[in-house]
C-alpha cells in the first residue's frame, strides 16, 4: 500500500491506496490558526500529532498495517524555526501571515525585479516569503533569530518529525527567496541580506526522494508492521499535475478555487527571464511555469455572497439557459498577478443596461475570470511552450457552464479527471515510482490517472470580438487609475 499525504493550510488530507491504485480510505483534519495582532501562526508539533494520529487511525480502521512508502506534498511557504534542541521556537509561521511587509519592501530595494527573478524564478518580494520572516525576525524577535539553529519549510519539518533527516525538496526551496532554482543552490546574497548562513538550512534534494525509514516508534504507534520509508514528495500543485498525468510539455493543470493556479511544465531551453513565475519542477532538472491569479473562484465567491441569493447549482442552471450578452468584468478585485502583476487595478463591470441582472452578471465574472486563464495561456505560449489541453480542478471544475466557457474563450480542451484529490493521487504515484511499482511516471499515469470528461472549444467570433474589448477595457482601466 501507499499514502499520498496533502499537508494543506486548511486540512490536512492523507489518502491510502492499494498496489492497484484502488483507494482504500481517504481522510483529512483540519488546522487550527492562532491569530493574534494580524500575525497567522500554527502548532508545528501540534500539525505533526495531527497526521501521525490520523495516519494511525486509518491503518488500524483498514488494516493498511503494510504501507510500503509515504509521500508528502502540501503548502510550501510556512516557515519553522528550530533551536539547538530541534525543536520549534515558537509557532510555525503561516505564508497567510504578511507580518513581512516592511522587510519586504527593503529586500526589493536592495535587490531588484530582474535579478530576483533570475535567481529566484519569481517576480516580487512578497511578504509570503519565508526570506522576509527572517528578516522581521532578526528585527522584532532577536531571542529567536539568536537562537535559531535552523530554519525549515513545513513539509521539509514534518519529515524530519517523521524520519530524523533535515532534508530540503527542491521544488519547496523554490518558495523560499533564498534559493537558486538554476544552480541548484541556496542563494548566498541573500543569506547575508537577512543574516543567516547555509548551516542554518537542511541539505538540499531532489524532489520526490526517500529522505529514509519512519522512526521505529512512530511506526509503532500507527500500527505499521513493515519498515515503511518516507519520500518528501513535492509542491500541492506539482502533486495535482501527476495526479492529472500533467507530466510533459504541453498540458496546463488548472486549479480554480479561491486563488486561480494554472501550473505546465517548461520546455528546453528554460527561459531565465520569461514575465511569469518559474519554479524548480518535480522532475530533475526541471521547470514547472505556475502562473496565479488571486481574483479566481473568489470573484464568483465575493458576488455570489454579495449580490446574489442563489447557491452555485441554481446560479449555473439559469446561465445555461441564458443567452449571451456583451456584460463584461474585469476580474481584479485584488489587482493583478500574472501576467500584468499590478497592483493597483481593480474590478470593473462595462455594458451594464437595465435588462441585466444578478445572473447576467455572475456569468459576466465567470467569463472575466476565463478571459484572464486565456491571456496567461497566450503568455505561455509566447514563451515557447506549445498548449494542447487543460485539466481542470478545484471548485471550478464542477461547473459545466465554466469549463465549457474555458474551453471557448483559449481554444483548448478542458479535461477534468475521475479522482477529485489529484495531489494526494500524485502523491501516491510518487510513492510507487520510487518503490518501483512502475518504472517511470509515465507508466503510472497511463494506468492511474483516467478522464471522465472533456469540454470541447466551441470558439465563436462574438467571444473572440468580447475578447478583446476585454483587453481594451483593463488597458482604459489602467488609464483611469493612473489619472493624477
């Protein structure tokens, strides 16, 4: 058997599977935050507890006492920092939590957009950087930052609660800002920008490699009578694009939940400066293009909660009988990422006539929102990386109006997989690569990983004419918000 173990920021989600693949049980628990002050902080011991107790729980509820291997995958940015004794210092930090601000900004005066992301792959400091917690650390909490012997990601601390080896996943580091994703090394500048050295970080590795056995007592008490070993895993949306069989150039994996992710691996030669976020991939040497939209699923979210009485299900049945209208909206209500990355523009509804209501409108986000998935598609594509489908997940997936409106406004097919929790799947399709189950993840795919249905483009010249009036709207937006 194999777990495939999703360390979330919301639950913690722990799948076991046969040799198979058939799904044995699939469980989760939820976190639990301490906020306080505007600080988003967590029990790293206690998150620790939290998944050995429920692994437990499921290996004697099914008898799953010969689990071959564990893999992780899940949240990268929250930051753990151990004393001499490694144990935490204090509570884990959340990536949620922007106590960073201030350093942040200092960071990005002292190190500019174009060198940061020659090194680091990404396109700002942002507070959600485990680098700027060290830096607020070293000025707000020097007992801590004096203390300090190392410093970890989440899933890099749950590995070493689980095994004893203080290794860092790659594909992780890449989260931190102060790792070089194309050496293959921490980044040292800043490491003396924030006042840290290399000692105070665990040994890098690939991703998707056994960091070693469960420690014999942890073993014990989950039930587990086999040596079972420990594979780091790798980033949630690496995770969901083996689970999606999104292994090669080509596919875009797409999540659209709260924040829109849209994750496809990078073709050769890696493009060092390419205006969209690049991070170290969940193969050897590879890069994985993960472009975010923040005003995702939330768009619909904040005007379902606001403007509207209907549930999801209500809403998508009146649209499908509706028919088209010109109603735009710019979806930004947190400004832009990918591929504008402003800050400062916001939400705009255009066209608005007094036939239009609620629902004309909610179709109008879920429009603005694909529009936006298709300018990250052609800024893909503009760098090399040649698009053939989508496969969608996350709460979008379930609508058929909107993977259908997907699939029109970018021309791709939409393909949505039979298993729902694809990175816990992909986590587990790591476990039987390593253990040999399969020989490559291709193979595994090829048998784990099954459609069980594909939205065609139906693209028509009144979308791709609304298109770019989009365009042309955020560009009159754009004006309007830089008026003095």
């Amino acid at each position: 058997m194999y777990a495939g173990i999703d360390l979330g920021s919301t639950n913690i989600k722990v799948a076991i599977y046969d040799e198979n693949f058939k799904l044995i049980d699939r469980q989760s628990r939820p976190v639990v935050y301490i906020r306080e002050n505007g600080f988003v902080e967590f029990d790293a011991e206690g998150y620790c507890r939290e998944l050995v107790e429920l692994l437990g729980d499921m290996v004697r509820k099914n008898g799953a006492t010969q689990i071959r291997q564990i893999a992780f995958t899940g949240q990268a940015e929250s930051l753990v920092i151990l004393g001499q004794d490694n144990k935490p210092l204090m509570n884990a930090i959340s990536w949620m939590d922007e106590r960073s601000t201030v350093e942040s900004e200092a960071l990005s005066r002292q190190f500019g957009p174009v060198e940061c992301e020659a090194v680091t792959g990404q396109m700002a400091v942002l507070p959600t950087w485990p680098a700027t917690k060290i830096a607020w650390l070293r000025k707000h909490r020097p007992d801590i930052y004096s203390a300090a012997r190392t410093y970890m990601l989440l899933k890099d601390y749950v590995v070493f609660y689980l095994t004893g080896r203080k290794m860092a996943d790659m594909s992780i580091a890449t989260f931190s800002f102060y790792f070089d994703i194309y050496n293959k090394v921490y980044w040292k500048d800043m490491l003396d920008a924030i006042g840290i050295s290399e000692k105070q970080l665990p040994e890098l590795c690939e991703p998707c490699s056994v960091a070693g056995p469960l420690l014999p007592e942890l073993a014990q008490q989950m039930g587990l009578e086999s040596e079972a070993l420990v594979n780091v895993g790798t980033l949630d949306h690496f995770a969901g694009m083996i689970g999606t069989g999104n292994i090669r150039p080509g596919g875009i994996t797409l999540s659209t939940g709260t924040v829109m992710a849209m994750a496809t691996m990078c073709g050769e030669p890696t493009p060092k400066s390419c205006g969209s976020a690049m991070h170290y991939g969940f193969l050897p040497g590879s890069y994985v293009l993960l472009p975010v939209a923040e005003s995702g699923g939330v768009s619909l979210e904040w005007f379902r909660r606001t403007c509207m009485q209907a549930d999801y299900d209500e809403m998508n049945s009146i649209l499908a009988q509706r028919k088209p209208n010109e109603l735009l909206f710019l979806p930004y209500l947190v400004g832009t990422n990918a591929p504008e990355f402003d800050a400062e523009t916001s939400g705009v509804f255009w066209g608005l006539r007094q036939e239009h209501d609620a629902i004309d409108m909610a179709g109008a986000v879920m429009e603005g929102v694909s529009f936006v998935l298709r300018k990250n598609c052609e800024h893909i594509s503009r760098k090399g990386v040649k698009l053939t489908q989508i496969i969608a997940t996350g709460g979008g997936a379930k609508s058929p109006i909107w993977c259908q409106m997907q699939a029109d406004i970018t021309g791709l097919p939409v393909c949505i997989p039979e298993e729902k929790e694809a990175a816990c799947l992909g986590a587990a399709i790591i476990c039987a690569v390593s253990d040999g189950r399969y020989a490559t993840f291709a193979e595994a795919v090829a048998e784990c990983v099954s459609m069980k249905m594909t939205y065609q483009p139906r693209p028509t010249a009144r979308l791709e004419r609304k298109y770019r009036r989009f365009c042309a709207l955020y560009q009159a937006a754009l004006a309007v918000t830089h008026i003095d």
